[in-house]
C-alpha cells in the first residue's frame, strides 16, 4: 500500500508509543517521524487511525492505490481545516485565505454567515464567510473520490457520567491523565525549551506547574480592573519559574488590529484575539513552542452561562452571542429570515436530549463555540507570529476523563470545574487552584470610547464598505449609544468593525 502525505499540521504527542507500536525508527527528525506514522498508521488502521493518535493536527492523505483522498481534522478542533472543489478539483488547507487565493476561484460574500456572525460574534458551524468554501468541523474527515466529496463524522464530544467515583478519586484520575500528557511533552527531546502563556487563572498556573516549561508569559494594561499580570507574577514566583510581562498600549492594540483580522483569514469579534497575538509577538523573541491552557472551561463548565438555567423549551445557543436576532434585523439591510440563529446547533442539540443539563451546553460549546472562536484565535495568530502552540488540555485523554465525571463534581463548593480544581491544588496553593476565575480582560471597551484612538474605527464603521451592508441610522444609534455611556454595546461595535475590515482586506 502507497500512502502520500499532501497536507501536515499540528503535532502527534504520543509519537513515541506510536514509532514503537508501528515499527517506525525512534532516531527519525520530527518531519520524517510525522511522515511516518500518518503512512503507517493508515496502513494498519485505515480511517481509525485518528482514534491512536493524541494531539493537534489537520491533515490531508492520499491512498494511491484506490486514489482517494481523505482530509482529516482533529477531534476537537484545535488545528483548522477548510475545503472546497475548484475546478473539478478538491482543495484543503489549514489556511482559508490560501483556498480563495487558488487560480479559478471566484469570492463571493456569504451573507448568510454574516448574519450569524452578528449574532454570535464568530464564524460558527461548517459554512464560511466564502460561499462554496466549508470548515471541517473537529472530529470530521472527507473522502475525495475525484468527483464527489462525502463528510464523515469520526468522534462527537459525549458525556456517560460514572457516579461510582468520590470527587477525591476524580482528582486523583485527572492528575494521574494530566501527568501522562505533560510527561510525552517532556520527553520530546528534539524541542528542548518551552515557556508557557500565565494568566491569574487555574487553568494556566496548573499547566505552567506541571509542565517543563521554563518560564511564564502574560500581558497587561496600564488600566486597572484589566491587568492579571501581578496574580500571574506572584504564581510564577511560587513555582520558581521565569517571568516576562508584555504591558500593551491602547496605541499598540489598535494598530494590530489589521494585522490580525488579516491572518485569521475570517473576521471575529472577540477582541482577545489581538491581545493575544500581541502576546504572541512578545513571546518569539525567546521561544519557538508555547504552552497554552485552553479546553478546561469547556471540558468542566468553567463559563457563567453553564451555570445559568435555560427554559426547556429552548436551544443552547453556545456560551456567547451579543445581538439578538430583531436588533440584527434592524442593523442588516439584507436580512434573510430563513437564516435561523439555531441551524448550526439544531442537530447537535437534538441528539443530546438525553444528557443532563451542564453535558448539554459543554458538548454544544465543544462542538461550535470552542473550535469556532478559541482556537480560530489560537492556532491562527501564534501560527502567523512563528509559535508552535501547544494546548496539553485540550488533549482528547483529558476530555475523556472529564466526559465520565458526574457534572455534580464540577460545580461544588460554588466554585466551577471543581473537580479540576481539586486535581491542580496537588500542585499548587490552594488560593491559586481555588481562585476566581477573571477570564482574559482586555480594555477595549474603555479604549473604543477614546477619540484618540477611535477614530479609524469611525471611519470604517459609516464607510462606504458599511454602506453596502448596514443601515446607517441605526449603527448611528449604537455608536452614539456606546459612547454616551452604554458600555455593553463594546462587543457590538468591535464585532462590525472587524467584518468591515475584513471585507476591504480580502475583496
């Protein structure tokens, strides 16, 4: 059997398990190796293979013998994958912009996802800002027969909880799954020095401790209320690592915003994106692979929206959305009422009737918001800055171990993701572990006000690009609104504005 590897991304953690499982030499460089067991692994597992492998990847392998094509996305999505048939021929990229950009391809705005866009403040689901252009959703791959291209569903995040355990024995289990990724990591002898991003938060801290990471990364602001950088200094200092701390200027922050628009490939409106990549910046001044904590929040219900009770006539729409659907109405000139906020959860939704309450909002963050806006954010602006991101947490071990645990034990104590909790307290001082969580603050509400800095953003928003699109008097309302005082209106008009830069970027 000839297998050829047409698209590799993203890092196979339990690389040494496989190389011994499959007969593959441990001395090969770290591209051969992945070579390796991509080939490998389909030969003796065909389509399950992606069931042996733990870490992060999109890939793209062709079976020269049958000539099909399968193109391949991790079970949670941290690494991207688009696809589209040009031409009569199938193409697939980690990168959107390198898909549009193909001879034959003409843009043509979706406007359907612009209308959920405004409603959830990310591109959500399998349709992209480009017709004719979809997202492999995580745990997907399609098989390309040179003519038709048919989506295959490998993996959905469900939750069976196992009530025979006592918290103390969750705890236990998590740090004992907990310590078996971090220690593949440390074994990777070919990248020797790592850092990882700190936060004040548990997620972070607990990475950092039980990581060989060398040192810690976070970001400030000179505005108080926002800056994490004292809590994560304190953190770093009690667990004798290297600290570094990038404060970022509002000045900074607004000229970056471009930049990352541009390289996400797609607009977002979560704003931490660009802090991040700011971070990110910072960071590849000392180190080429970062560690980064993101899946814990979704893995254990650590957002206040999982807490929140819903009618049990409605659908979890994902932890975030910031225009209901009759301001969007109002705003957008082309409103189509057959695009329903629900059609990328609806099926999601109905197949989890079964599950309790927390299971259901953390399988529909998992699936939508997760890969939708986290790691967009993530994997496209450390890739676009020369970081490798790893994110030990969002390790399908891990989320194995969290889907069995009874969602009782994830909120306890009135603290969220208890039982996580719980697991890094092993390591770390209970007043970290059991810490508030303050999220990723970024000032933006306070710098979009500013007319020092603003107005680019002004320009863009009663532009002629937002002439073909919006109803001016109405986003004259909510600019006017937001400035006067309605500081909840932030994420509105950040979200707009991030579209229209977009589109004038790529059209």
């Amino acid at each position: 059997m000839t297998v050829s590897i047409k698209y590799f991304s993203g890092y196979i953690r339990n690389y040494k398990n496989l190389c011994e499982e499959l007969g593959i030499a441990p001395n090969l460089s770290r591209k051969e190796r992945e070579a390796e067991i991509l080939k490998k692994a389909y030969e003796n597992w065909h389509m399950d293979m992606m069931n042996h492998m733990y870490g992060f990847f999109a890939f793209a392998i062709v079976d020269e013998e049958s000539g099909k094509l399968y193109c391949v996305r991790d079970q949670v999505g941290q690494k991207q994958m688009f696809y589209a048939i040009i031409g009569g021929e199938f193409v697939c990229s980690g990168d959107i912009d390198e898909i549009v950009n193909t001879e034959g391809f003409k843009k043509v705005l979706n406007k359907r996802m612009l209308q959920q866009y405004l409603f959830y403040g990310y591109p959500i689901g399998d349709e992209t800002f480009y017709e004719d252009v979809f997202k492999l959703m995580p745990g997907h791959y399609v098989e390309w027969d040179g003519e038709t291209a048919e989506e295959h569903r490998y993996f959905s995040p469900t939750f069976t909880p196992d009530r025979t355990k006592t918290v103390d024995e969750w705890a236990a289990e998590l740090e004992k799954v907990v310590d078996e990724i971090l220690d593949e990591e440390r074994q990777d002898t070919e990248v020797p020095y790592k850092e990882s991003f700190l936060s004040g938060g548990v997620d972070s801290s607990y990475l950092l401790a039980a990581s060989d990471a060398q040192a810690a990364n976070t970001v400030g602001y000179e505005e108080s209320g926002y800056d994490e950088s004292d809590l994560a200094r304190k953190t770093a200092e009690v667990l004798g690592k290297g600290f570094n701390v990038k404060t970022i200027t509002p000045e900074e922050f607004f000229e970056r915003i471009p930049t990352v628009i541009d390289k996400m490939g797609q607009p977002l409106g979560d704003a931490s994106a660009v802090a991040f990549s700011i971070g990110c910046k910072a960071v590849k001044e000392h180190a080429d692979v970062v560690y980064s904590g993101e899946g814990i929040d979704e893995f254990f219900g650590g957002y206040n929206a999982h807490k929140r009770e819903i009618p049990k006539e409605w659908t979890y729409l994902t932890c975030s959305h910031i225009m209901s659907v009759e301001y969007i109405q109002s705003l957008m000139k082309d409103f189509d009422e057959n695009v329903k906020v629900e059609d990328p959860i609806k099926d999601i939704w109905q197949e989890i009737q079964n599950q309790d309450e927390l299971d259901k909002k953390l399988t529909v963050d998992i699936s939508l918001w997760l890969e939708g806006d986290i790691y967009l954010n993530t994997d496209r602006t450390s890739t676009a800055c020369g970081i490798e991101l790893h994110t030990p947490f969002s390790d399908l071990r891990l989320f194995n171990a969290a889907s069995r645990i009874p969602e009782e034990y994830k909120f306890m104590n009135d603290q969220n993701k208890y039982v996580f909790r719980k697991a890094a307290s092993s390591k770390l001082p209970d007043e970290v572990a059991f810490r508030k969580k303050v999220g990723f603050p970024v000032p933006v509400r306070k710098w979009l006000k500013d007319e020092r800095f603003n107005k680019l953003v002004e320009s863009k928003l009663f532009g002629e690009t937002s002439q073909k699109f919006f109803d001016q008097q109405q986003l004259k309302k909510l600019w006017v609104s937001y400035i006067e005082g309605e500081d909840i209106y932030w994420n509105r008009v950040y979200a707009i504005y991030a579209f229209l830069l977009w589109y004038d970027l790529k059209f």
